[in-house]
C-alpha cells in the first residue's frame, strides 16, 4: 500500500503545484494595468467614423454615439 499512498500524495502535490500556477496567472493578470478608457473611447470612435463614411450611420447617430462613446 504505501505505493499507492505515494502515488497519491505525488498526484496531490502535482494538483497543488497547477492550482499555484493558475492563482499566480490570476494575480498576475489582476495586477496587470487596464488599458485605458481613453484608447477604448477612440477605437470606439475610429469604428463608428467608419461606419459613418460607409453610410451605416447618418450624421445624427454618429454624433450621438460619439457623445456616447466620449462619455458626454
């Protein structure tokens, strides 16, 4: 029996050691910076001109979803 209590506890720190790794790869992601709103705000913008020139969006709904967007 004690080789099966070994593979046991091998198969336990095995499972310990991924479950570590993973709340390292949590907490490194945590601490990572957010990008800020104001990239996010003009991507928002640079999709929305585009659509815009494509005629998906008359003028007052680009305006509004600018406004939007700009958080105004």
């Amino acid at each position: 029996m004690g080789a099966k209590s070994a593979q046991k506890s091998q198969a336990a720190a095995q499972q310990e050691a991924a479950q570590n790794q993973q709340i390292a790869e949590l907490q490194a992601a945590a601490a990572a910076p957010a990008a800020p709103a104001e990239d996010d705000a003009m991507a928002e913008i640079t999709k929305l001109a585009q659509m815009h020139a494509a005629g998906i969006l008359t003028d007052e709904e680009f305006a509004a979803a600018k406004a939007k967007a700009l958080g105004i």
